[in-house]
C-alpha cells in the first residue's frame, strides 16, 4: 500500500513531464489502496492499533444485524462508508463553493474588486492580495477563500510566471490565515468541535505566529522582486456579448455571493451542521434569485447565466482528484499506518515533555505537506484525551502548537492542502514549479512562525 501510494504521489508530481492528469493517479491510488487492504486486511491491519476503533465497530454491528457473523471485510467497508460521508462533505462544500464563484465570474461580479485595484506594482500587489486573502481565510475558511482568489488572479495578472507566483502566495497567505480562526481551517475547525481549543483562546495564542508565517515569505519577495505586472486585456464573455448584465445583476450576484460565502461560518456555528449545507443552502438561494432575475430571457441567454449554465465551467478534474486522494490517504489511515507514525512520534520524541511537543508539532505539520493534515491531527487527537491540566488541557500548549502547525505546514508542497490542490487544479500550476519557487518560502514562513510561538510561550 505504501509503494502504490509513494509512487502514484511521484505521478501527481510529475504531471507536466509524464503527460497524464493528476486527477488519474489520484484515483488509481485511491482504488488501488483499498483494494490492496480489501484482499489483504488480515495481515495488512493492525487490530491492536485499531482496538477502539474496531470495539466501536462491533458493537454497532450487533445492534445493526443482530446474529450474524462479525468478519474483518465487515470491519473494512464500515471504515470506507465513515470515511465517504467525511469525504464527501469536502466535496459536496468544493462544489458548491466553485459553482458560487463561477456563478459570479458570469455576471462579471469579479470586476467591483479588480477595478479597484488600480496598482500594476509587483512588490504593492502582492501585499495587497496576501492581507486580502489573510483576513478572508479566517472568516471565510481557507479554501473557499483559495477558490475565489484563484479565479480572481487572472483577471488581474497576465503571464504564466507572474499568476504562478501570485497564486503560489495567495495558498501561503490562505493557510496561515485560517490557522488562528477556528473557522478558518478544516483543522482547527476540529480542534475546536472536539474541545481540546475555544474559540478565543485560539485567536489570541496562533494570530501572532501565522502573521509572522505569511509575512516573512513576503518581506523576502520584496527584496527580491521589481517592476510591475502585465494586466490582461478587458475581455467580455460571449454571454454579454449576446446579452449583457445590467450593473444591477452585476452587483445583485456579486454581493450575494459574498454574503452566501460569508453565512457558511455563521450558519455553521448556529446550527452545528457540516459547513457543506450552509454552502448548498447559499448555492440554493443564489439559483433561486438568477432563476428569478433572469425569467424573462430565451432559455439560450438565461442557460449562460445561470447556475445550470456555469456548472459546465467548473473544474470537474479537481473534485476527482480531491476524491483520489482523499481516498488514498483513508486506506492508510483505516490500515492503521498512520496511527504507527503518530506513536513513533510520541515514543521517539517524548510527548510528555515541551520540547517533545515543539518537535512533534513540527514534524506532524511538515508531514501534512505529504498526506492530508485531518487524518494526521485525528490521530494525535485520539492518541492524547483531554487532560485537566497541563499540555494537553483544554487550550493546553500541544493543542495551540498542533493547530498552527496542522494549518501552515501543508503549504510547503502544493498538494499538502486543501487551498493548495484547489489553486492547482484551477491555475493547472506544475507540482514541479511550485517545488523550486514556492516551497522554499512556505518553509521559511512556518519554521518563523513556529519559532514565534515558541518564544512567546
């Protein structure tokens, strides 16, 4: 299973050079890791590892088929359902999130912020991008805030290097932002729903770190680029050609859009709800008010305006891709290979003691750069129950460290988070490219901020 996923990971990053889609040998691996554990789950899992998990099982199947037998293929497709439903959350929010985004992008909603940002200044843009995107993630969440950043670049920036580069800071900036809002990051988000974090505390432990995190890599930059930046031509899509929105729909849907993104977070913590049915439920009202809006259209011009319309523009690829891996990365969770590396780590390091927390933190969130960081942070979140005081308290030191952590460490490789595989899959940005321009800075950023934390403790 490890080779099967070592070497589909070596696919996806040389996408570019071997000519085959990520989105391909994502889901090869994804099939192929669960079906490696299918035909082989007696001498491939670990049953003392997976020991909660497994009595959790049991006793669920007894009360479901009173009488029958309780087998290990039983136990496998069990874990497969629990890892779908968590799955399938991040890709029904993906979804919604990008059609809402299209959504605008048809009406030319994107121009009320590009014609404000009059600056052609590489080092000026760049800052402003970075604080927007900073501020948005820890309101928004991180990868919503990716996915209208992505489709905002191009209307801005011409020229693959510089859209690179931009996009290569907005994954940066996104990830560090949603690290210190307990909304802001799919992590911390569960931190904070499973306790181990409150809400304010969060805010005032990680904001200094993760500003620290986003600004250092931009400060390097500074010094290093010049000139301005190439703006595209004003282009207008065919549908305005043939039937052009008023500055009333343009600024009906834009806004909407916003306040729909905006209302997952606070939708989320009044109903405690999955944030994917908020984003459906925005999604939902947004279709309502074009169907609305443009009823007294042919079907032709309405179709291009509409949700049914920009749902052909969304990236199909990219949820497929975020589908593989998610996938793969699940098989090696469910085998209990990834609860090994977590009690390595505590073994190893001495998780009992502050700078065994430092070293384990670190490593889990360069880790998350390789494998996705929400199996990682679980597994550390199973490992260590709340304690009454000390390290692992409630808003204890390892939980502070874990979430910044957990949050910034995936953006030294463009795979390792969820804003990241995102970007990619929109701005088609090469694995390799990113590797030698990006990953650099994004390392300087966390190992900054995590020494941050650590001196402010």
């Amino acid at each position: 299973m490890i080779i099967v996923f070592v070497l589909g990971y070596a696919a996806i990053a040389l996408e570019h050079p071997i000519k085959v889609d990520k989105a391909a040998s994502a889901l090869i691996i994804g099939g192929l890791g669960w079906a490696l554990l299918a035909l082989g789950i007696i001498d491939i899992v670990n049953f003392e590892i997976v020991a909660n998990k497994f009595a959790v099982f049991q006793e669920w199947y007894k009360v479901k088929f009173p009488g029958k037998e309780i087998t290990e293929l039983n136990f496998l497709k069990y874990e497969l359902s629990h890892h779908l439903i968590d799955i399938a959350e991040i890709l029904f929010f993906l979804l919604g999130a990008m059609t809402i985004v299209e959504l605008v992008d048809a009406h030319q909603g994107f121009t009320i912020i590009t014609n404000k940002i009059t600056t052609n200044n590489r080092i000026k843009l760049l800052w402003i991008l970075s604080i927007i995107t900073f501020f948005f993630s820890a309101v928004l969440d991180n990868l919503t805030t990716a996915i209208v950043m992505a489709a905002l670049l191009p209307k801005i920036i011409k020229g693959k290097k510089d859209l690179w580069m931009f996009a290569g800071m907005i994954i940066l900036s996104a990830n560090a932002g949603g690290a210190w809002s307990p909304i802001g990051d799919v992590t911390t988000i569960m931190l904070w729903i499973g306790g181990q974090v409150s809400a304010g505390n969060i805010v005032v432990s990680v904001i200094i770190p993760s500003i620290v995190c986003a600004i250092v890599p931009l400060i390097y930059l500074s010094l290093k680029l010049k000139g301005d930046i190439t703006r595209p031509e004003p282009t207008e899509l065919k549908e305005h050609k043939k039937n052009p929105t008023t500055e009333f729909e343009r600024n009906l849907i834009f806004y909407l859009g916003v306040c729909g993104l905006l209302f997952v977070p606070i939708f989320k913590t009044i109903t405690h709800l999955p944030p994917y049915v908020g984003m459906l439920l925005s999604l939902g009202i947004l279709w309502l008010v074009t169907e609305i809006v443009h009823r007294s259209k042919n079907h032709e011009e309405k179709s291009e305006l509409s949700v049914i319309g920009v749902l052909k523009k969304v990236d199909t690829p990219t949820i497929f891709f975020f589908l593989g891996i998610l996938l793969a990365v699940a098989s090696l969770q469910s085998a209990g290979q990834l609860d090994i590396v977590a009690s390595w780590l505590d073994k190893t390091f001495n998780g009992q003691t502050a700078e065994g927390i430092y070293v384990i933190n670190i490593i889990i969130g360069l880790l998350s750069s390789i494998v996705d960081n929400v199996p990682l942070v679980a597994g550390a979140m199973g490992m260590y129950p709340i304690q009454e005081i000390g390290f692992y308290a409630v808003d204890g030191m390892f939980w502070e460290f874990l979430a910044y952590c957990a949050g910034t460490g995936g953006s030294v490789l463009i795979i390792g988070s969820a804003a990241g595989v995102a970007v990619m899959g929109i701005l088609k940005i090469d694995f390799i490219w990113y590797l030698k321009n990006i990953s650099l800075l994004a390392l300087m950023g966390y190992v900054a901020g995590a020494i941050t934390y650590i001196l402010i403790q």
